[in-house]
C-alpha cells in the first residue's frame, strides 16, 4: 500500500503569470509578497506578476529578492519577517526552486514561530491556516511548484534540511512558458537535468508506486523530446511548456517516492562546494544508473527508462536496454555542455572521503536501491571523480 500526495491546482497557460490577480481574488487575498531573486526581477519577469495582480486589486504589498541559488535558515526567517512586517495574506513566489522552497519554509515560520529547525524531515501539520501561496515557475528543474517538500540550507553544518507536509503545497502552479523563454541556455541544461533525474529517481526509488512511475515516464519522455529544443532556441514554446511539464511531473512524482543516491551526492555537492543542484545531479545520474544495475529488479526499470528515451531496441534483454538509456543520457549530457566528472566542479581528491562519508549520512540513502554500503558509494564517488 502507499500515500500518494495530490498538488495543488496546476494551470498550464501561456500568459498565465499576468493574470494572478484573478486567481488571488478566488484565495480571499488582497495583500500578497512577492518571493524572488535579482535575477528575475533584472530579467523584468516581476513585471506581467504585478501588473497582473493590480488589475485584479490585488495589492502587491512588497517584494522581497534576496533569495540566493542554495536558500540558508537565515534566507527564510527573513522571508518571514517581511511577509508578517506588510502584513501580507498571501504570498507569489516567481522564480526556481530555491525561491518557490523559501516562501514554503516561510510559510511555517509565519504559522508556528519558533525555530524552523524544529520542524526538519518529520511531516509538518500547520496549527493554523497557512498563507495561500501561488507559485510562478522560470525553470524547468525542480517541479517544486506543485510539491509538498521544501529543501533548505543549514550553513553551520553544510547539509541540506528537507521539511514536508501537504500544508506546504502551494495552491495553484502556474506553468506559464513565457516566463522561461529568457533562461539562458546554460540553465536550461542544468535545470532540465534536474528534472530528468527527478523522474529516473522517482522510478528507481524503493517507495516508487504506480503512480509515481506513470509521472515519471512521462516526464522522461518530454525531456528526451524537448530538452535539446529548449537549449537550443530559447524562444520555442512548445519546448519551453513541454519542459515545464516534465519537470512538474518529475517533481511531484519525486515527492512523493522520494529521491535517492544521486541526490545524496548531489546535496552535499551544493553544500560543500556551491555546485549548482541540476549540474550536481547531471553529474552523478548515469555513474548511480550504472551501479544500480547489480540490483535486483532495476535492469527491468531501467528499461523502461530507455523505451521512454526512444532508444530501446526490440529483442533487446532489460540490462541491454538499460545500458542503452545510460549511454543516451551521458550523450544528452555532453551536447549540452555540461560537466561530467566531479573534478569539474570544483572537487579536490582530498575531499572525497568527507563527500563519502556526507553522501553516507544523507537521508535520500534510505530509498537508494541495495541499501549500498561505504565501500561501494566510495567506488561510486571515486568512478565519477
């Protein structure tokens, strides 16, 4: 038996983010923060988000950009101190994932108080309503527009903090594909990675389900058909909306089957040496998929994967099939120039017994197939050294 946790509403619209006010107007909002980066707000993305509020009366009660590619503890008490300083009732978040998980986070503080590290791992239950929250994706990476998880950085330790709860869904994702149209194509690469590996690990993971596994070929599927597009003309909407599925699909088929080793190489990656989260998974994805295949059950998974990539071959056995999957997925890689060895981010030899043992002590391991031990992550690291 297995949960499966429902997203929020999901609008797919082309021109959605300028109609937020409507959308508000349903929630019994009328003073909303809006949550992003300068990044976004450079790239003049704030601006369809607000006028589109204020033509639905809807005051756009302050702005709040100081969020950085890997949000801290402290990004988000901030968060919260502004929301509750404008005495905001709602919250938009426009931006990645980074920007969509703080104003999650926020939303505990804002319910709770106290000291967000209170409420790591263990599923929160808010002890009152907490602020409607509409999400405004500009990548296509993390899907975690429509989750119920958020991942946080605690940088005294350099780990990753996860906190889940189905009161952290926001209620309505807008997959509005003109607002990924400015992603350089360098992000796009790495966010659309991100949302491949969400997919294959949601598919691989031992808490993987019926359901999780049907978001997950299909989100496999529209990044083999559209990842490149995307990367490659910037301004192709139909590229742009079909990554955005995938990574909707992706994430929420991750959320709720959980991520696994490479993501527990991927987190302290981004801890440790600031790798950004899609080129840290890149990385790692098809070294994991390799070593995956000595267990039980994943050849036959793997295979799948490859039929979903389009380069399954009939008459081929799962390890064949598989073996092709991977091979596509490392070519994908280097045509989108992307790093492939972890020396490339950044990684000294002196610090792989510290990456071991932080990849050890992750909590994506739990669901890792074959329950790995040291000495096989430590050939896994060391192969993708």
């Amino acid at each position: 038996m297995f949960e499966f946790k429902m997203p929020g509403r999901v609008l797919v619209m082309e021109g959605g983010a300028g109609k937020l006010g409507k959308q508000f107007n349903r929630l019994g909002v009328s003073r909303v923060l809006v949550v992003t980066d300068e990044g976004v707000r450079k790239a003049g993305l704030l601006e369809p988000v607000v006028a589109g509020l204020e033509r639905g009366d809807v005051c756009p009660a302050g702005i709040f950009d100081e969020v950085p590619s890997d949000p801290a503890v402290r990004t988000i008490e901030d968060c919260a101190a502004v929301a509750a300083e404008l005495d905001a009732d709602g919250m938009v978040s426009v931006g990645g994932g980074s920007c969509i998980d703080t104003a999650k986070a926020a939303t505990i503080l804002l319910c709770e108080g106290g000291d967000l590290l209170d409420f790591e791992w263990n599923e929160y239950v808010a002890s009152t309503p907490p602020l409607p929250h509409i999400t405004v994706p500009t990548t296509a990476g993390t899907g975690s527009e429509a989750t119920h998880v958020a991942m946080v950085t605690d940088e005294s330790k350099n780990r990753k903090l996860m906190f889940q709860g189905a009161d952290l869904l926001p209620r309505l994702a807008v997959l509005d594909p003109a607002m990924t149209v400015s992603l350089p194509p360098a992000m796009t690469a790495a966010t659309g990675m991100d949302a491949l590996t969400h997919a294959i690990e949601a598919m691989h993971s031992i808490w993987h389900q019926p359901l999780t596994d049907g978001l997950g070929l299909q989100a496999i599927g529209l990044v083999a058909k559209s990842l490149e597009r995307a990367f490659t003309d910037g301004a192709d909407m139909d590229a742009r909306a079909d990554m955005l599925l995938a990574a909707n699909m992706g994430g929420i088929a991750a959320a709720n089957s959980y991520i696994g080793i490479v993501h527990a190489i991927a987190h302290p990656l981004g801890a440790m040496f600031k790798a950004h989260h899609g080129v840290a998974t890149s990385v790692a994805l098809p070294y994991a998929m390799e070593m995956n295949l000595g267990y039980e059950g994943i050849p036959a998974i793997y295979a799948k994967v490859a039929d979903a990539l389009g380069v399954s071959v009939p008459g081929d056995d799962d390890i064949t099939a598989s073996r092709r999957g991977i091979e596509w997925i490392r070519g994908l890689i280097s045509g989108l120039g992307l790093p492939q060895r972890l020396r490339e981010l950044g990684v000294g030899e002196e610090s792989l017994e510290r990456l071991i043992d932080e990849v050890m002590e992750d909590r994506a391991m739990l669901v890792t197939p074959g329950n790995p031990d040291r000495d096989q992550v430590a050939e896994l690291v060391r192969r993708a050294y």
